[in-house]
C-alpha cells in the first residue's frame, strides 16, 4: 500500500512555511521525510507532525516540548499518556498566557492614564499661556 506523498514545496504550499522551516524541523528530528535522493518526500505522519508542531510553536510550546509529545505517540496506551502530558504543558501555558495578558492589560491601563494626565497638563500650560498674553 502506497501512502501518497508531498514534496517540500507542496508542504511549504499547503503548511504557509518555508522550505528552511521544515528543514530546521528535520535536522530537529521533528520531522522524518523519505529521502529519494535530494528530494525529501513527506508523508500523511509527517503532515500531521506539522500540524501539531505549528499549533504547539503558536500556543508557545517549546520545540523539546513538542518533541516530547510528539515522541509519546507511540507508547501504545492509544495516547493515554500523550494526552495527559498535552493537557498538563497546556494548562501551564494558559495560565502563563493568561498572566500576561493581564500584565499587558494593566500596562494598557497606566499608560492610558499617563496619557489622560499629560494632555490635562498639555490644556492647563496652553490656558496659562492664553491668560499671560
């Protein structure tokens, strides 16, 4: 049974990366794409690696994070242990996402009142200019 196959361009197509990503993700051992000479040739397991490694890299999972999942496939507990390890990392990165949202929001909230104080005294310094003429 022949498993149908993409060239690196048609990844980079399909994936929206480049050509150096899955090569850095190769040399990473993230990825394991058939060799057929220069030609790297990836298959359906390599495609759904990707998938999960962008969306692990965009909720900021490190790549050894990544990886580790990613090894954990395998086990044969039908990723019993893939997903508790998963929602562990997740569960740690949200509440670290959600922190600094926070952080950003009461910097968001500070600088809006710096602003608000400096155009205050931006209108009295023009008032008292208007009065002394």
């Amino acid at each position: 049974m022949t498993e149908i196959t993409m060239t690196i361009r048609e990844m980079c197509d399909a994936f929206d990366v480049t050509p150096r990503t899955l090569r850095f993700y190769e040399a990473k051992e993230l990825l394991f794409p058939i060799r057929d000479g220069q030609k790297r040739l990836f298959t359906k397991r390599d495609r759904a690696r990707l998938k999960l490694i962008l969306r692990g890299k965009r909720f900021g999972f490190s790549l050894e994070e990544i990886r580790q999942l990613l090894d954990l496939y395998d086990m044969g507990d039908q990723q019993q242990t893939q997903l508790a390890r998963t929602f562990e990392i997740a569960s740690d990165r949200l509440a670290d996402m959600v922190a600094q949202r926070d952080e950003l929001n009461e910097a968001i909230e500070d600088l809006q009142d710096q602003l608000k104080w400096g155009e205050k005294m931006l209108a009295s310094m023009n008032t008292a200019k208007k009065v002394a003429e």
